[in-house]
C-alpha cells in the first residue's frame, strides 16, 4: 500500500475510557477482543470519527480492502459487482478456481478482477444472470447485498419476521431479515431499508466488519504486527506503583527492559528487566511509595518500545496518558499503491436474476443506525435527553428539550435545524461539546470541562449561565451567537473567544485568570476579593461592587489599559461599581403614569427620586405644576414609579399629548438623564358618517351574437362551386374526386378555397368539420377578418350546421353580420334568418357612497370594504368638508381597490369597475371612527331558521332507442347508420372476416358474415364498432354509451345514453339510417327520454337583528360543518352582519358557495343536484373570544 506501516496501541477498553484511577484499585488484564485499537490513517477521504472510520482503517490495516491509488479510500463512490467479489474473495479466503475455468463470458484473462470473480463462482456466492453473463461493471444494491452475506456467512438460521415497510414484495426479503437479525445491516428511522439503492464502498466494508467471524480475523491479524496488547498502571495502599500489562504471545522473547523515571529530575525509579510468563504477560511493583509528579516509563520488547507517561497525585491517584512513540517494526503492510479500480473496490454481491441480486441500495449513511451509530435524530419534543457517548450527535430536527440535557461524551455535537429548536437547560461535563443553530436557554458548563462552542446560539435571556469548565480555549461563542442572559464565570483558569456576544453581564465570583475576547454589551462585574486577573477587549465596561473591600489582588485589562493596586497601572478603584438604572418600559392611560425598570448595585427598599417634566407643547391640560415628583423603592432590582396628574382643583386630568422629560437620581447622583417620553394626542370622534353604497349603474355581461347555417346539405363531387361568404370573407368549395381526400389554398385578402374528394368525405358533418379547418387556417393568417370569432360543428334538426360566435366584448356591434352562399352549396339559413342569438352591450357597475357630515374633530375613519377586501385608515380635521373628507378617503382607497377606479362626485365617493359584467358579489363599505368607543359584550347576533329557496334538481342524461333494429342479410346493399354526426358504414358479404376500422374523421366501417350472426350479434357489432371510435383521437361520441337492450315489442334494440352533465343540451340530436338498414325509430323519435339539465340548491339564512355589543361570534355550519370567527362592532347592521359571515365562511364549505343578499347569508351548491340535507347556521358567543 501507498503509505507508511503503522505501530499500534492496545488499551484496555475500561482503562482507555477513564483518565483517573483512584486508589487503591485493580485493573485485570483482559483478552485482546477487549482491546481498544488506534490504527493510522492514510486516506485523506476517510473520517475517523465517522460511522466507517475504524471499519475502513482495520479492514485496510489487515490487508483486506485497499484504497485508491491517488491517497483516497474512494468514500461516496458506488461498489461495482466485480469488487463485490474481490472483497468476498479476501474476506473468505478463498481458494483459486482450477487453472483455465471461467465461469463467465464477459470477464476475461485481461481484467483484474478475473480470479477473484471465479473463486467467487467457484463457491457458490456469485452465480449471475439467466444469459450467463455477470455484468461486473455494474453497481450493487442493498438487497443483492443481503443475498451475498447469507451466503458468505452462516446466517439461514436467523428467521424473524418482516421489520421494514418496503421489503413485502422484494425477492430479497428472507435474506434481507436475515442479515438484519444478524446484526450486520439495519433500517432507516423512517423504517424502510431501501433495497433498491446502491451501497457505497464504505457502506459495505462497515457491513463486513460487524459479522464477528471478520472482525475476530481482522483484530487477529492486527496483533499479529503488535508487541504490546496493554500497559496498566494501578496504586496499591502503600503507595507503590504496579504495571503490568501483555506482549503479543506469538513472540519469542522471554522478557521485557523496563524503565521508569521522573520527568523533573530525570531520577531513576525502576531499571531492569521483568520476566514474561508463556501467556506473555509482566508485573513491576516499586519497592517504595511514589512520591507526587510526573513520570515515565519507558518499555522494551524486542526492536519494539511503548512509553507511559503519567501523573501520581497522592489525594486522587493517577493520570496516565500511554503513547506509542516507537515504530513497530514487526507490523509492516503491503507498501504497494493499489488501486482499487483495478483490484478491490469493496464491492460486494452478484445481480443474479435468479436470486434477484440486481436491486441497489445506499446505505444508511445519514440518517440511520447503519451508517451512524452514533447519531440520535429527534421527531419530536423530549422531556429531556442525555448524551453520554464520546463522539454522539443529537439533531433536534426543529423540536425542543424542555427539560434537561446531560452531555457527559467527549466530542459531542448538538445540532439544531434553526427553526426553533430549544433546549431549556443543557448540563456539559464533556469536553469538545459543540452547540449549533438553536437556542439554550441555560447553559450550565460543569468543573474540568473543555473546548465548549457554540454557533448560531441564542437564550431567551431570563437564565443565568454558568461556566466553570477551564483551559486556555474552554469556551468558543461564534459571531453569529447572542447570548442575553447573564453568566457566572466561575472557572479558576477560562477564555470566552470569538466574535459572539455577551449582551448581558459576565459575573466573576471568584479568582483565577479570566480571558473574555468576546464582546460584552452589558457589564463584566468582579466580585471577589481572591487572585484575579481579567482581560477583556478595549472599551468592555468593567465594575467591581462596593462590598469587595481589598483589590489588592485584583488585575484588570480593558484593552491595553491595566487597573490594579499597584504604583505603573491605572487606579484600580476607578472601577468601583456605581448605581445604575434603566427605564424598560412606560405608560400613559388618561391621567396616570406609569414606569417599570431595573437597577444595578442598588440595595432593596432603597428608594429612587424621579422627575416628570411636561414639555412646552403640552396643550389642552391644566395640570397643577409643570414639574411633578414620584420616588420608587427598589425591590430585587426592579422598580415602579408612577404619577397622576391633577389640575389646580385637585382634579385628576388627562396626561396632555406632547415630548416630556423623566430625570432619576439616588442620593443625588443622577442614574437616569433626559428619558424622552411622547404622549400622542388622543384622536376625537370625526363626526361623520358615510351611508350605505349603492350601484347608481347597474354593471350587466356582455352577450356574443351568435349565428348557424342551419343543415348543410352534403355536396357531391362534380357539382357548382359552392361559396359561403361570412363577414365580407369567401370560402371557395370544389368537390372533385380528382382530389386525394382534401386540400386548403393559402389564405388570400378575404378569400380562401378548400377542395376535396365529396365521395370520401360525404356526410355534411365530415364536410362541416373541413369548412371549419378551413376557416380556422385563415384565422391563422396574416389576415384579422374573423379572428374575433370562432367556429363550430354544430348538429342542426337531426344534421350538421355550421356555427359561428362573435366576441362578447363586440356586443351589439355584431348583430348585422349575415351569411350568405350561392347554389353549389345549400343552408337552411341564410341572411338575416341566420343568427340565433342577438349580441348584447355590457354596462360596467359604479358604486356611490355619499359621505354624509363635514368633519367636527380631529381624529380617523378605517375604512373597510368587501368584495373585494381592502382596508384603510384615513385621518380627518376638523371643519373639513364632506366633499374633502370624501375625496380623502378615496384617496386612500384607489390604489388598495383591486378592479375599480376610486374617485368622488361632489360629496359622494364613487367606485368605478375596471370593465363590463355584473360583480359575482356587490361592493360593500363600512366607516368606523377610531375614537368612538363601544360596550364590549355578546352582540347578541341570531339568524333565522335556514329555509331552502330553490330545491336543487339532479340533472338527468338524454336516451335514444333505435327500437327493432332488424336483422340484416348478405348479399343487400350497404348501408350505414349515422348517429351526432358519426357514420357507421356496415357492409355484410358471405364469408367476410368481421372487421372494424375507424377510417378518418366521422367516420367508421363494419364488415362482418350476417349469417354468422343474430340480430342480437349484429348490434353488438354496431356496439363494437361505435366504441371503437371513441377509442381513436375523435371524441365526437366520447360522452355516450351504448346497449344492446330488449325492444318492446319484441327484437334488440340499440339504446345510447348521454352524459347526464349535457342535459337538455343533447335533446334535437337525432338517429338517420340508410334504406338498408331498417329499425323502427329513427330522427325525433328515437329519443325515448329527454335530458334535462340540473340546478343547484340554494338556501338563505337571514340576520335577525343589529349587533347590541362589540364582541366576536363563533358561526357554526352544518351540512356540511364548518366554524369560523366573525368580528362584530357594535351597531352594525343586519346586512353587515351577513356580509361578514358571508366573507369567513367563503372557502370554508365544502360544497358551497357562500354569498350574502340583504340581510341574508347564501349557501349556494356547486353542483346541480337535489340535496339531501339543507345546511343550517347558527351563532354563539364566548368570552374567549
């Protein structure tokens, strides 16, 4: 391999996990499956700390998987087939397949992988596909995956039922829970496993390693280039020292050089050599007890040496930290680069169709316990939680620990989605815990405790923190953390770095060095009197309390500026804490006053003097004195002071609007200067009303003329040129069967020719459909004489007619367009007779709303309106006019009004909509004055009992029946049976194969053997036929279905149904035949049943009365159900009432329409039917609300 052979350390597991020993104690040495192993790294790709890290590292220490040439382990890319084999085949070690066997076509000689493939198929794990190829280039999935590890390991035994949600129908799903039971693979938290996704390299070599038969290999061959399996140091109760610990048993060697020493002096403690016992464990003890330092021991076995440093403190025992600094000669690895593109990608399983190995997977890389054990992902809030694994990570997911979180693992992370995740109190006792993007509301860092960081942190600021964890980088807050509680720094020896800031107070309580790089926006207050040094950034306020008598001891740094006792520093007693008070919060309500704030090295029931200055522009008051005073005791440093103002009677009076001035000061000091505090002048009932809107216009729709030819006669070929002139344009026809189906000519100014063969297409519906082509390609030019209408195929008296619509905007303008045509062509309507409906002009809608009074005060209106919504507020003064207080509020309206224009008429407002129509909902407007005050209380709102207005009527289909439809012979006529335009063409000959072809547009034909069939039969056929049509691209048939029913008087029939939505729109189509194809009913009276068309069900509820209060109401539907809330002002009016429930409720009944008319709410059904159950409504009010 391409990097360096490793030394190792082996530790005992319970030994490595604790960094003090206390005395007396005995640690027995344990079996080297026991050991914790620290094996190098030499893939820059490959994080140790991740989910693969010691997987990868062992697995490659041991020889068995290998890394890219290029320094990389290859982490992220998918395993290949081939690979898969590769790594099974080292895993296993596995023999060669017998010289010259290849078990696959498609792996040669030439591939790298070629004997690992074979070995593999050699024994059974591989067997690839039913073609017999084995696709080594292709990736592998998480099922295949599960089948390879059944048959690598012993593991058929294992049987539990299905866990995960997506393996049912999966061919792998026996192997699949197999490997799971086992221990080797597991699920996603959402509790799929996903068998179809493609495992990555480092997913599968993590899957391998947790089958105990691999890893007690990979640990076997690791001690194999080990000397020493461990080193323990322990204390006996007299104070001696033992060491013990055990050499790898395979080495010859009979004993050990030990020696210890202390660093200080260097002065020898033990030198010589220790005997090894045949399982190759050693045993020092010192002769005398150790006295406190630090220490080495240095041991010697063979060309191998491991060195144990440690501390000996005779109240707690020991700390050691064992490190291996020598080079373990004896453990070398293959030095070779390899690449694993060319003989190991870690791959693993074989796409065997038989065994269904060709599924993917990915691994459970980020959010589940196969690819993280160590990551814990809430989905919901916690009472609390603890972290207690050394490298564990919580992600809070955008929930909340409302309790506390214990984080006793080293290397703990914390992470927080940023949308509101909240721990309430997390306790750190581990070092390298790191908090981010979330919010902690106490955060308590225990004694010891190091390299604490916090990112994107933030507090409520009601807590108070509590650092005590030490070292030189114990704290980290990044710049775009703000804590705003205050901190205890309680630690003897702290730095708070980075950017972040402090925005309440850093309290020192005791001595120590305190380093604070952060910025502190409140105070870093030093109360102690023990050895203390603080740094702090320049221009950081810094305060030391009255009560701290000696600061002899004390050593402040703001910045490059020293403040201490002694004679080259700045006057440490400039820091003596003062007084300190802010105002957080004031009030005004009528004649009262009122301020609530904190203070700062003020004692409880020492009492603040205030001042209330009432600045010059105070006006409309007669308050006693412009200057007033107020005193306030302090209470757990908070105080509220207070004022009420009266006049020179002794009345209490209004505080007068205007900019006054508050002053604090205790014991003549001044704490608080110049507090600005504005009193808004209150507003004054405007005294003006605007009445009710009205529509002086009416706004109606436009209708678009609309025009028919009537039945067009079918033309036939060789005729005179037909011409339909239709607004000034000519369409030219000519029928010839020299023609190949149809041509249309370019488009011409107010000309364009279409010819075709009238022997192909030759029914008048075949014929209309082309002229509509026609006329729509010359809409399509350059040409704009008809391009405001549009064309359609429309039946006409049991035909086809050409129909025409205009535009509705044009209205009337079009009702003098007329059609005409010469005698190639012939119409049931021409000129004036051919339009059927009349064009009507729109009018647009104008609302007014007469502002009633001018204005008699100073104060506001808010204007509020519906349909559409908008609200403003507009402020009014007095001796304004109506006529201006009109224009002010339209004003404010005009651009708020989606779909009107807003301007005024004299004193009236009027509101003008954008275009022609009738609203859906008129325009409504209510006025309220801002200083009117009402009674609060139940509005006391009722409706009616729901009564239905219109009963809705379900729609029902047109039928037609053909009556007997009698049976035809071979050897007749052909015949055809033409139904909505459609031709069924029907040719019976003896012999004939039955055939059914749809053969353009309109058009299907029906061959068949009529004495193979019955009459019965043969309208099947015409069944057959029909539907076949609908199956094509035509769709002039798709709302109808077809029977083969009883006739009444004895026979089949054929009966067609609409659809019920065309109701009485499909009543004038009609049934035509040709002479050979007899049945009793055809033209009107084959329509056995009318359609009708639905209406919708619409049902009122009417408002009783005028609210009597302001207050909201709860309004409650039934059938269907709904609640919504309505506020309701007192003295609004019946029909107010009913718009604004009308407003909530839209949207809300599933349905409905809701509408108001008057004073009544209207529930309008969406679909015509006839309702079941009518909805009802009622109101009820609730203080709550």
């Amino acid at each position: 391999m391409a990097y360096q052979p490793k030394t190792y350390r082996w530790f005992l597991a319970s030994t490595a996990a604790a960094v003090a020993v206390t005395a007396p104690s005995a640690v027995t040495a344990e079996t080297p499956e026991n050991y914790e192993v620290d094996v190098s790294n030499p893939f820059s790709d490959v994080e140790e700390r991740k989910y693969y890290g010691d997987p990868v590292l062992e697995l490659t220490e041991a020889g068995i998987i290998q890394g890219r040439g290029d320094t990389t382990f290859g982490v992220g890319a998918e395993l290949t087939r081939a690979d898969a084999a590769i790594l099974l085949t080292r895993v296993l070690n596995l023999e060669p397949a017998p010289e010259g066997s290849n078990s696959f076509p498609d792996v040669t000689e030439d591939d790298y992988y070629y004997a690992e493939v074979n070995a593999a198929a050699e024994a059974a794990l591989i067997r690839g596909y039913e073609d017999g190829s084995f696709r080594p280039e292709e990736n592998l999935t998480r099922g295949e995956m599960a089948v390879l590890l059944e048959r690598a390991f012993p593991l058929s035994a294992v049987q539990v039922a299905p866990d995960f949600e997506d393996t049912g129908d999966n061919p792998y799903e026996q192997q699949i829970n197999r490997v799971a039971a086992a221990g080797l693979a597991e699920g996603y938290p959402d509790g799929t496993f996903r068998p179809d996704e493609n495992i990555l390299r480092e997913e599968f070599a993590v899957f391998l390693y947790r089958e105990p038969t691999v890893q007690g290999e990979v640990r076997q061959e690791l001690l194999r280039g080990a000397s020493f399996s461990s080193i323990d140091v322990r204390r006996n109760e007299n104070g001696s020292l033992v060491f013990s610990g055990q050499v790898n048993p395979d080495r010859s060697n009979d004993s050990i050089s030990v020696d210890l020493r202390q660093f200080a002096s260097s002065s020898e403690v033990f030198r010589g050599d220790l005997e090894l016992d045949e399982d190759g464990n050693f045993e020092l003890e010192t002769d005398e007890p150790v006295n406190e330092g630090q220490y080495s021991g240095s041991f010697q076995f063979g060309d191998d040496e491991e060195t144990v440093d440690f501390d000996v403190d005779t109240d707690t025992g020991y700390s050691y930290d064992a490190d291996d600094d020598g080079s373990d000669s004896d453990s070398d690895s293959d030095d070779s680069s390899d690449d694993d593109s060319s003989n190991d990608s870690d791959s693993d399983d074989d796409s065997d169709s038989s065994d269904g190995d060709s599924s993917g997977g990915s691994d459970d890389s980020s959010d589940d316990s196969d690819s993280d054990d160590n990551t814990t992902t809430y989905d919901e809030d916690q009472d609390s939680a603890t972290a207690d694994t050394d490298g564990e990570t919580i992600e809070l997911n955008g929930n909340s620990i409302n309790g506390e979180l214990s984080v006793s693992g080293s290397d703990v992370t914390i992470e927080g989605s940023g949308e509101g995740d909240t721990i309430e109190t997390a306790v750190v006792s581990g070092n390298n815990a790191t908090f981010r993007n979330l919010t902690v509301n106490e955060l308590q860092i225990e004694e010891g405790v190091e390299d604490v960081t916090l990112e994107s942190v933030s507090d409520s600021g009601g807590a108070v923190h509590t650092f005590a964890g030490g070292g030189s980088d114990s704290i980290t807050v990044d710049e775009s953390t703000t804590l705003e509680g205050d901190i205890e720094l309680t630690a003897d020896d702290v730095t708070i770095d980075g950017g972040g800031t402090l925005a309440g107070d850093v309290i020192i309580p005791n001595g120590g060095t305190k380093n604070i790089e952060a910025n502190v926006d409140g105070f870093v207050t030093v109360d102690t009197e023990e050895e203390t040094t603080v740094n702090t950034p320049e221009g950081t306020d810094v305060e030391i309390p009255t009560d701290v008598q000696d600061l002899s001891a004390l050593t402040i740094n703001i910045g490059d500026t020293t403040y201490s006792t002694a004679d080259d520093t700045e006057d440490i007693e400039e820091l003596r804490a003062t007084p300190r008070a802010e105002i957080d919060e004031d009030s005004v309500d009528g004649s009262t006053i009122q301020l609530t704030g904190t203070t700062k090295n003020i004692d409880d029931d020492d009492e603040i003097d205030f001042t209330l200055e009432l600045g010059e522009d105070a006006d409309g008051e007669d308050v006693a004195e412009s200057a007033l005073e107020s005193t306030a005791t302090i209470t757990d440093d908070s105080f509220d002071a207070e004022w009420t103002l009266e006049n020179s009677s002794g009345d209490e009076v209004d505080v007068p609007a205007g900019d006054h001035t508050i002053t604090a000061s205790f014991n003549g000091e001044t704490l608080i200067d110049d507090y600005d505090l504005t009193v808004e002048a209150q507003p004054e009932e405007t005294g003006v009303t605007i009445g009710e809107i009205a529509a002086d216009r009416e706004g109606t729709d436009p209708v678009a003329a609309e025009w028919s030819t009537g039945l067009i006669s079918p033309m036939e070929n060789g005729v005179e040129d037909g011409e339909l002139n239709f607004n000034g344009v000519t369409l030219t026809l000519v029928t010839s069967e020299d023609v190949d189906g149809y041509t249309i000519s370019e488009a011409e100014s107010r000309n364009i020719t279409l010819e075709f063969d009238a022997s192909t297409y030759q029914t008048s519906g075949q014929q209309v459909d082309l002229l509509v082509e026609a006329l729509e390609k010359y809409q399509d030019s350059s040409n704009e004489e008809l391009d405001r209408f549009t064309f359609a195929n429309d039946p006409a008296s049991g035909g086809r007619a050409l129909g025409i619509t205009g535009d509705a905007s044009e209205g009337a303008e079009d009702n003098g367009l007329t059609i005409t045509s010469n005698e190639g062509i012939e119409i049931s309507n021409d000129d004036s007779s051919s339009i059927t409906q009349e064009g009507v002009d729109g009018e647009i809608v104008r609302y007014t709303a007469a502002v009633n009074n001018e204005v008699t005060g100073d104060g506001s209106l808010t204007i509020t309106t519906w349909n559409p919504s908008a609200e403003v507020t507009v402020d009014l003064e007095e001796g304004q006019s109506a006529a201006e207080a009109a224009s002010a509020v339209a004003d404010a309206l005009n651009s708020e009004l989606d779909g009107y224009e807003v301007d005024t008429s004299d004193a009236a407002i009027t509101f003008t909509a954008d275009g022609e129509g009738e609203p859906e909902q008129p325009l409504r407007l209510q006025a309220v004055d801002s200083a009117v005050e009402t009674s609060e209380g139940d509005p006391e709102v009722t409706f009616g009992e729901a009564a239905e207005q219109t009963a809705g009527v379900d729609p029902r289909a047109a039928q037609w029946n053909t009556g007997q439809f009698e049976e035809r012979d071979n050897g007749i006529e052909d015949g055809f049976f033409r139904f909505n335009g459609v031709t069924v063409y029907i040719t019976t000959e003896e012999g004939a194969e039955q055939d059914i072809t749809v053969e353009r547009n309109r058009e299907v034909s029906l061959t068949f053997d009529a004495a193979e069939n019955t009459n019965a039969q043969q309208i099947d056929l015409v069944i057959e036929a029909l539907e076949a049509y609908q199956d094509s691209d035509n769709d002039h048939l798709d709302r109808f279905s077809f029977e083969n029913v009883n006739n009444e008087g004895g026979g089949r029939a054929l009966e067609i149904t609409s659809s019920e939505e065309a109701g009485a729109d499909d009543n004038i189509l009609g049934i035509a035949t040709s002479d050979s194809i007899v049945i009793a009913n055809d033209g009107d009276s084959a329509l056995s049943r009318d359609g009708r068309d639905g209406t919708a069900s619409v049902t009122t509820a009417g408002v009783q009365n005028q609210a009597q209060a302001t207050g909201t109401i709860t309004i409650t539907t039934e059938n269907p159900s709904a609640e919504v809330t309505v506020d309701i002002r007192e003295g609004d009016s019946a029909a107010t009432i009913a718009l604004k429930t009308a407003s909530a409720l839209e949207g809300e009944l599933d349905g409905f329409t809701v509408s108001f008319n008057d004073t009544n709410v209207v529930f309008t059904a969406d679909e015509p039917a006839e309702l079941e159950n009518t909805p009802t409504i009622s109101a009820s009010f609730s203080e709550d609300n």
